[in-house]
C-alpha cells in the first residue's frame, strides 16, 4: 500500500546528494513510499509528528533501491496494531 505524502521538501547538497522531508498520513500500520526524485538511498529517518499511543510508539523502516518501507511499531518493537500517527520521513539519496 502505497502512503500519503501531505507535504514534501526536497532540497540538494554537496553536487550528488538530497536530501527530502516527507509528511505522511499513512491510514494504515504499514506501507511504501516511492521517492522518485532519488535513483538510491543512503539513510532514513521516520519520527512521529503526533504523540504516540500504546498500537504506535514509532515507525521502522527498510529500503530497496528508491522505495522506503514503513512499519509501525509498538513500545516493545512488535508490529503497531492501530493508531496510525503522521510522521515525519528524512530521506538522504542520490
């Protein structure tokens, strides 16, 4: 399930670099999202925009290539329930 971006920033730095930051409202516990300004990804930062509830205390993530996947997890690190929060997404690429 691909995730809503509500708001995007990206800017370049260093003549190969970029670096994006992304509001997502997910409207579900896991899902992708697709940086298409970027061929590959260097590092991923995902921070809660909300307070967190006991079904999500933060978001994990994984890449592949240009997509980023996101899982919401709970205090102890198994799969959020419930509750998905906005978060904040810091992409660093190529």
């Amino acid at each position: 399930m691909a995730l809503t971006e509500t708001a995007a920033y990206i800017t370049e730095f260093a003549g190969d670099y970029k670096v994006a930051l992304f509001l997502i409202n997910p409207g579900a516990v896991s899902g992708t999202v697709t940086v298409a300004e970027f061929s590959s990804i260097i590092g991923v930062v995902a921070q809660l925009a909300e307070d967190s509830t006991v079904n999500c205390k933060g978001y994990s993530t994984s890449v592949s290539s240009n997509i980023v996947t996101c899982k919401a997890i709970k205090g102890d690190g198994t799969a959020g329930t419930t509750a998905q929060l906005d978060f904040y997404l810091a992409v660093i690429g190529k």
